[in-house]
C-alpha cells in the first residue's frame, strides 16, 4: 500500500500498470479454476466407468457361479 502511494505520487505511472497486473492476475485465476474444474469433470467419467465395470463383472461371476 505504501509503495503504491509513493508511485502514484512519484507520477511514474506504475499505479495503472498494477492494476492492469492485478486484472490479468484475476483473469488467470478465473481461468485456472475453469481448467480445474474441467479436469475434475475428464476424472469423474472413467471412475463412473470403472464401477460400472465393476458391477458387472461382480454380477456376471454371482450368475456364473
């Protein structure tokens, strides 16, 4: 906080470079997030998967037997 007070009054303009910095810092965690999830979603699918299989080869060995 100070030294963002200081470069403001310093008039070097580094307080408008901040705050583009700290938007495009929001728009990469806004981004990572949506990675995240959309990674969460892709694992999700092949454990559905593997119960599925599962149940079935759990059912197909009970009416084997």
């Amino acid at each position: 906080m100070l030294g963002q007070q200081a470069l403001e009054r310093s008039r070097l303009g580094a307080a408008t470079g901040t705050a583009a910095l700290q938007a495009e810092l929001g728009h990469a965690e806004q981004a990572n997030l949506d990675l995240k999830r959309v990674l969460e979603e892709r694992d999700e699918e092949p454990a559905a998967a593997r119960e599925t299989n599962r149940r079935l080869t759990n059912q197909l060995n009970r009416s084997a037997s």
